[in-house]
C-alpha cells in the first residue's frame, strides 16, 4: 500500500499500486498516481467542470484567478472528450500546481470514462438544461443521472460545487456524496451569492461576502448568466486561500473565449455579439438578454441557426425560444435550418409581426438579409450549434461591417492609409495591404494617418497608371491583410449591345442588390497581353452607362460565341467563373443521345432518330402519326419540316405555311430533300400532338442560378401558334401567356394541382441542366417542352441563347417575364465572385 496525504483537503487516501501502474506513470514522467492502473490521481486541486452550459466559459474565468500566482495545466479550447483530456494530460509534469479541465459530458456514461482516466478532487455542475437533451432520454431527470457520475466517480472526500438557483440541479444525486457541497447563487440563499448586481459600460460589477466582508467584484462580459459562472470561479479560488484581492485581479484579466459573446464594434456605429460556439434554448435565452441589455436605443437584430442534439424536444425547444423573442423588444428575426423555422413558427405564434421575421435555408440569402437590414446603430446577435456553422455568418459581418473603406482621388496611388488603432484591430503582421478588384491585385504599403477615425481605410483612386476605381458603389471585406472591392463582373455581349448599351437597363433593374463595377464588352475588346478590358460600366447614378478600362472581372457572364482561345485564357486568370460557354444553340443530336443514357430522363423525350435517308423517316412513320425532321445546330424555326402519315401518302408542311399532300415514298423523298438546308445534319423527331382550339403550344422554362448558387424556376411562358403553324416561334405565334394561367385555362389545372406541376417541371429541367453542365459551366437557360394532353411533360431541347433583351422591342405579353429573367444572371455572378 502506498499512501498520500492531499495537501489541500487533508484526506488520507490508501491507493494500491501495481507493476503496470507504476510503468504507465514512468512513460509519461508524471509525479502523481494511478488507481487500478487507470486512473490518475494527483495530490493538486484537480478541478473538474460540467454542466448543459457555461463550461468553457467557467473554467476560462477560473484559470483567469488561478494564474496569477500558480502554474495550471488546462483543457485548451473546447476539446473535452475523455480521449482528449488524456492527450493533455500527457503534458503534465511536476512543476504544475492546479489541473483544471473540463468535461464534455454529451454522451451517457461519458463522466465515469472522465474520471476512469482522472479523478478530480473538485468538481463543477454549472447547471442541468436541455443541451444534448436528446442523447438523454429526452427528459432532464436522465440528464441529471448522466450528469451525476461526475459526483459518484470523483473523489469521495472532495468538494463539489453547484448552483442553487438552478431547480433542475436539485435532481442530481447528492445523497450518498460524503465530501463538502458548496453553492452558488443570486436568488437563493448561498454559500457564495452575488448581491448589488450592475450593467456597466464593459462588464458587470457585483458584491459577494467573503470572509464577513462586503467585496465589489467585476468582470469584463455581460449578462446575468456570466455574474454566475464568475460567482462559481470566486467559490473555488477562495475555497483554495486565494484572497480577495487576487480573486479581483483574477476576475479584471479574463478574456471572454472566442464565440462566446464576443462583441465586435462595426463601422457604422452598430455592434455584433459573436455566441456562435453552440446553442440550447437557455443559452439562446441568455444571449437575447445579454442583447437586450446592451442594446437599448439600438435596432435589435437576432440570427439564429437550428438548435441540435435536443432529441423529442426539439420542436418545443424551438418554440419556446420563438415566444421568448415575441416577449422581447426584438426588431428582426432571421432564423437559419430546418430546425429553426420553429423559431419562427413560435415567435408568430406569441404575437411578433411576420412582416420582421424571416426563415433561410440558403446562407448567402441569409447573408443578402443581414447585408440589407444592419443599418446604422444596429446590434446584431449570431448564434446557433455549432454544427450549423453560424461562425461563417459572424465572421461575415465581421469582415464587412468592421471598417470602411474611402476611395480617394488625392492621395498617392503606391498606399492605402489608416490610423494605428485600426491597424492593432487588424492585428495583421505583414507591412502591406493586398488590394483586390476583380482579377487585378496590388500590395499597398499601409501608411499611418493619425487623422483618420478607428475602423477608416482610404484608398488611392489611381490604382495604377491606366486603371482607377469607377465611381460606383462598391462592397469592401477583409480577410486577414487582403482588403476585396467588388463585385466586378463582365458581361460579353452582342455588337448591337455594345453599340446601344441602354439596351441592356432591364438587366440592371436590381442593381442595388449587386452594387460594385459591371461593365459590358466585346470579345475584341479583351486584351489579354494588359490583362485590360475597354468597354461601357453602368451608373446608378445616372442610370447610363460610361466608358472605361477595366481590370480582368472576378466574373463573366458570356452572351457571345466566345473563342475557344479567349475563354481557356480567361479561365486560367479568373478561374471557372465564365459561365454560359459554349453559346449557342445546343446540338439536339448529341443532346438526345446525352440525355437518353438517363433512365429518369428518357421518358421525357420525344423518340429521335438520325437522319440518314427517306428509310429513317418513313421507319418513324410506321410508329407515330407525325414526325418533325430538325436541323440539329439551328433555331428559331429555321429548316424544319413537319410530315403527317394520311391514309393514302403524306402531308408535307413547313414553317412558312405550306402544306403539300404527297402520294408516294419517292415524291415524298424527293420533296423533303429540296427543302432540307444545305451541309446541315438533321434528326427525325416523334410528333408530340397537344393543340388548343386547333393551335399547337408549348412551354419555355426558364431556369437559372441566382446568389445561393442553385439552379430555380425564373418564369414558364406557353406560346400558342397561328391556326394551322407547325411551330410557334416569334413570327409563327398567335399570343404568349403565362405558364401558370395555361395551365389552369387550358388543362383545367387547379391552383394548387399547378404549383404541384410547376415543381414537377422544375426538378425535371433541373436534372437536364445538370446532366448538361458536366464539362461546361452554365448559368442561365430556357428549356422548351410540351405538356400532352395526359399531363406529361416532354423535353425538346435546352437553349443558351434563347430570346431575352429582344423581349424587350416585342409585344407585351412577351415582356411580362423579362423583370424575372434579366437581373437574376447578375446575382449568380455576383455570388460567384465572393460578394
């Protein structure tokens, strides 16, 4: 038997050693001993944290005391499985005074393997809530069992602390514990409880009588919940003869760890508070009072992200947060996630207005909400689990909203200037600032100017001899000493574009959502030795468009035959962010024999055959009732013919009106070979027969990307021909309706049964885009199908250079989707240049 006396508790314990102990202690040179072989024990205060909430942050504010006169061996950052803990403990040596760790106890029977591989002497329950409820059973009273191993598997003479505010702590199992209870508190009567609490400036100030004496403490970080986990800190350092002053000390120097209500003040004199680190209905309830607290006569804005891991209460869960909100003087609510739009669902439901609250389930619009609304004197919340990465959307206000950024014609174009304040904030350890604008970058030596207001960068307006900044509204963001400007996007366009620029403006319609320098050009006008492009940028201003030479674009949307050459050089500069390459029409050859390859696909295509001779036609023939014969690389109608089988030959129309009754295979050969257009392939294409009132229709669907990068349904438009027409093209069309009013009026479609339809076709033309993007990259599209008469859809081909600004000079009916078309292009680019 070996035996040691623990110099702080004065309890004599009897530990047996074996061979195996004494060989695992000597591997890791560490001066304390193992029980059973397993389990660490040290002869130190081994202090050891838990709790649904407040971990991380109690043992930051204890080790925060405890340094400033003993040397700690601690858990670093939140890694506080058991596994982990023995990792750190690997770095344990005699000079250590304190061990404190914390333990992460998500799982069942996670505290028993904790204390398996040491075993504390003091031990921590911040709390018992509903974090992990889930992986518990579902009820807190499993929670508490699970949470009580901590108590069962420490050492039985130790000292435990817990809050005695905290009702669903008095379900854990302290009966059988023989060591010393100490308690925490603000309501109830404690061991240590805080009294006099106030809110100031930077933190919170409060009293707790230690030793019969009244003492003021204060700790830099807000909210009720933060006096508790101090109050705990307090409880401990003076349980270990800390005194008063060094407690206070202690308390001054505590830095709140990362994404735990870290607050960030912006540029425009708003605030963000960063409780990213994780989330469960309690800690979400202390951030929006922490929120509330310092945000009076500020416009309180709340994002939040799905709560997880809260098992069978995870809707309550969600709902009851959404209450807590409506009960509060909240401005906005964005919620993010599946779970989260139960947040919503409960905020409506307790009376908040749904005109101010929102639900996402794509970030970058999440992103564009908060863009839009921080506004001037704004506070802003971002919290959620940490698995839904709420950290990026922090982080994406911090980069944007930190500083601003002034373009200055005065000053010398070799630096970029600030004040030293704003360079500590940075904290950036290289000389310069990198300067991005589209593809052109430049190292700017930072200069100081003490003149300057904290969170202000000027920039030069002359970036180089032959390139400045526009005078457009630009988006600015930081990342690390990379300062970007943008978006700058590029759009190729046709000569008669080029020449007439206004009539590009529809596309502009929503350039306050894009902001930043967009220009048109022509493929001439790329210089690909300058990296330089000449061409015509649009004003807001002046709603017009001026020219200028340009950087390199961070995005081009093509609506050119682009060269081949052209484009593999963009692409080397810019990377894959041209999209709608190769324009043109898509050869409907190769694209019947891509698409039919897809067993989801092929039912959705009309049967097409090569044209070889007469046979392939007159084989068709002997199948269906009707063919089309297509040139395979031509649109607009042009070169197609239509050939119905009568009961004696054949009637021979095409798209100029003319119908010829045909008696014999020959005559019908010799007649399809005058009309076939010279050197151009053709196919032979089943007939689809759906007409309306004797007029064949069929569908154009747009589809496109827009800023969350996806692919969604733009518009549907249903062009009816001319009586007797064999196409319904521009000069073959009697009317142009909207899709979802042909599909009431002419299939006699419900509401309902439409949108149910308008998804189907959706999801269908969504697959054939990306079947049609592998090896390309494609943004914009208008699909053409036909609807039969039993509600099935076929797809008869996909066109990149379909009909869009020209809607403009046509009749009404086909303008009505262009403000649903035109800008949409522009937002994908601009989401594909990092704006």
């Amino acid at each position: 038997m070996i035996y040691f006396v623990d110099r702080y508790f004065n309890v004599r314990t009897s530990v047996k050693i074996c061979k195996a102990t004494v060989d695992f202690r000597k591997k890791f040179d560490i001066g304390g001993y193992y029980k059973d072989s397993n389990t660490l024990i040290f002869d130190i205060p081994t202090i050891a944290i838990t709790g649904s909430s407040g971990k991380t942050t109690t043992r930051a504010i204890i080790f925060s005391i405890l340094e400033t006169k003993w040397k700690v061996l601690k858990t670093v950052d939140n890694k506080n499985l058991p596994f982990q803990n023995k990792q750190t403990l690997k770095s344990y040596d005699s000079s250590y005074q304190a061990v404190l760790l914390e333990f992460g106890m998500g799982r069942p029977g996670v505290g028993k393997n904790h204390c398996n591989v040491i075993q504390p002497n003091i031990s921590i329950i911040t709390n018992i809530g509903t974090a992990h409820y889930g992986n518990f059973g579902n009820s807190v009273e499993s929670t508490a069992k699970n949470k009580s191993y901590l108590i069962k598997y420490m050492h039985p003479r130790g000292t435990l602390l817990l809050n005695n505010d905290d009702e669903n702590s008095k379900l854990l199992e302290t009966k059988t514990f023989a060591g010393k209870i100490i308690t925490i508190g603000i309501r109830n009567k404690a061991d240590y409880q805080a009294s006099n609490i106030r809110f100031v400036d930077q933190g919170v100030c409060f009293q707790v009588a230690l030793d019969r004496q009244s003492i003021e403490f204060f700790i830099p970080a807000y909210g009720l919940h933060n006096v508790y986990n101090a109050l705990v800190a307090i409880a401990v350092c003076h349980h270990l003869k800390f005194s008063p002053i060094e407690i206070q000390l202690g308390l001054k120097r505590y830095q709140p760890p990362i994404k735990r209500l870290n607050f960030y003040h912006l540029s425009n004199a708003s605030m963000l508070i960063d409780d990213t680190v994780n989330a469960n209905p309690e800690s979400v309830k202390t951030a929006i009072d922490v929120l509330i607290e310092r945000g009076e006569e500020k416009k309180k804005i709340v994002v939040l992200g799905s709560m997880l891991e809260l098992g069978e209460y995870e809707v309550a869960g969600h709902i009851d947060v959404g209450g807590y909100l409506a009960k509060n003087d909240i401005d906005l609510i964005y919620t993010f996630g599946k779970a989260a739009k139960s947040i919503m669902e409960g905020a409506i439901k307790a009376g908040f207005p749904t005109d101010r609250i929102q639900h996402f389930s794509h970030r970058v619009e999440l992103h564009a909400a908060i863009k839009q609304s921080l506004e001037k004197n704004s506070i802003i919340l971002v919290k959620g689990s940490s698995k839904m990465k709420m950290d990026q959307t922090a982080k994406y206000i911090r980069d944007r909203f930190l500083y601003s950024v002034y373009v200055d014609s005065t000053v010398n174009q070799d630096s970029i200037y600030l004040n030293n304040s704003t360079l500590q904030q940075m904290n950036i350890a290289s000389p310069y600032i990198t300067f991005h604008f589209g593809a052109f970058a430049k190292n700017f030596p930072i200069q100081i100017d003490p003149s300057l207001k904290n969170g202000v960068i000027r920039l030069p307006k002359q970036l180089s001899d032959d390139l400045e900044i526009p005078a457009v509204p630009c988006e600015y963001y930081m990342d690390d000493h990379h300062l970007h400007s943008g978006p700058v996007i590029g759009l190729l366009v046709l000569p008669r574009y080029y020449n007439d620029p206004p009539q590009q403006l529809l596309r502009f319609a929503d350039y306050d959502g894009i902001k930043g320098l967009v220009f048109l050009c022509k493929q001439s006008d790329i210089n690909i030795d300058t990296r330089r492009i000449e061409g015509y940028y649009y004003t807001p201003e002046t709603e017009d468009f001026v020219a200028g030479t340009f950087p390199y674009p961070s995005a081009f949307f093509n609506r050119t035959r682009l060269k081949k050459r052209i484009y593999r050089h963009l692409q080397q500069h810019i990377g894959d962010t041209v999209f709608n390459y190769p324009y043109g029409n898509t050869d409907k050859w190769s694209f019947y024999k891509q698409m039919s390859e897809k067993s989801k696909i092929i039912k959705h295509l009309p049967n097409t055959v090569q044209y070889v001779n007469i046979k392939s036609l007159i084989k068709m023939l002997r199948t269906y009732p009707a063919i089309y014969m297509k040139p395979t690389t031509l649109a607009g109608g042009n070169g197609i013919l239509y050939v119905k089988k009568l009961k004696k030959g054949f009637l021979l129309s095409t798209p100029s009106g003319s119908k010829q009754r045909i008696h014999t295979k020959n005559a019908l050969a010799e007649q399809v070979s005058m009309r076939l257009v010279k050197n151009k392939k053709y196919i032979v294409q089943q007939a689809i027969p759906y007409e309306y009132k004797g007029k064949k229709i069929d569908f154009r669907v747009y589809i496109q990307k827009d800023e969350t990068k996806n692919w969604k349904f733009s518009g549907m438009e249903t062009k009816i021909a001319k009586s007797g027409s064999i196409i319904s093209n521009s000069k073959n069309r009697e009317a142009v309706i909207p899709g979802e009013e042909a599909l009431m009026k002419i299939y006699g479609l419900s509401e309902k049964e439409t949108v149910k339809k308008i998804i189907e076709i959706t999801k269908l033309c969504i697959k054939v885009l990306n079947i049609l993007e592998k090896g390309s990259h494609i943004g914009d599209a208008a699909i053409d199908l036909i609807i039969d008469g039993n509600g099935e859809m076929w797809i008869l081909e996909v066109q990149l250079n379909y009909a869009a600004e020209i809607k403009a000079f046509r009749l009404d009916d086909e303008q009505a989707v262009l403000p649903n078309i035109l800008p949409t292009p522009l937002k994908y680019a601009k989401s594909l240049t990092g704006f």
